[in-house]
C-alpha cells in the first residue's frame, strides 16, 4: 500500500468520466476502484463517487463530489518526458477539449488541475556547468508555453 496518496477533488460528481480522462492519456494506468455515494441529509445531503487510479506506479485517488473546490497552481505534477515526441504527446492531450496553455512548460487540463510537462534533459541544460548552456536555457524557457528542447540548447 503506497504510504501517501494524492487526493485530487473535481468539480464533477462523476469519477468514472474522471478515471477515463487520465487513463486515456496516461495508458499505462488503471482502475482500481470505483464507488457510489449517498450523503445522509446530515452531511446535505447529495450523491458523490470515488475511484481510485495507479498511474506509473502511483496511485491518486478521485473525489467526485462537485464544485465546492477548485484546483490551482499550488498543487501540480511534473511529467519527465524521454524526448520532444514524449512532450509533445503529453502537452497535446492534456491542452486539448477545454484544458490550457501556460508558460514554461506548464498547462492546466480540462479539470484545471496543473501540469509540468518537462523533457529530462531539460534537467541537465538548466543545471550544466558551462553558464551559457545554463543561460540559454534558462532565457528560452521564459519565451515558451510548451518547452520545445532544440530551442532550450
């Protein structure tokens, strides 16, 4: 069992239509567990589901009980792509059907939750020892709402 698992609320009631979103960009993801609730009118009253999803090893879990929250930029995920081909996919799936571009490799998909869509050698250009590679990264990063890495060396 994972020690710590992140809980990501959508507005939505509907955490299958959640799981499926994720699964059909992440494709080497699954469905663990998917639940129906009732509140008792104690609590308001109201229906809600929950899912749970492994996505590259790690599991989230999915609360869909509506629009009480709203995701922002304080909470995010990095994806370390192998290559361009890999940043591209990514960025294009999860900026697609309602979902938007930001800057410096960052989006927000069509729940609003925020992405990093970051090619590993990035890594390397940014922390190199030779402080124009440094520089250039850096200079170009700012330039670019999905990181492109030919213009980053």
């Amino acid at each position: 069992m994972q020690k710590i698992t992140p809980c990501l609320w959508v507005e939505t009631k509907d955490a299958k239509a959640v799981v499926d979103y994720y699964l059909s960009i992440f494709k080497e993801g699954k469905l663990k567990e998917h639940r129906k609730f009732k509140n008792p009118p104690e609590a308001g009253g109201g229906n809600f589901e929950t899912a749970i999803i492994e996505i590259n090893g790690i599991e989230f879990n999915i609360l869909a009980a509506g629009p009480f929250f709203k995701f922002n930029e304080s909470v995010s995920f990095v994806i370390n792509c192998k290559d361009q081909s890999e940043v591209d996919y990514y960025w294009g799936a999860l900026t697609a059907n309602g979902g938007e571009e930001s800057s410096c490799g960052w989006c927000k998909d069509k729940y609003g939750l925020s992405w990093q869509v970051v090619p590993v050698e990035y890594f390397d250009l940014i922390n190199s020892d030779d402080p124009k590679v440094r520089e250039k990264a850096m200079k170009n990063t700012f330039k670019q709402k999905k990181l492109i890495l030919s213009e980053l060396k």
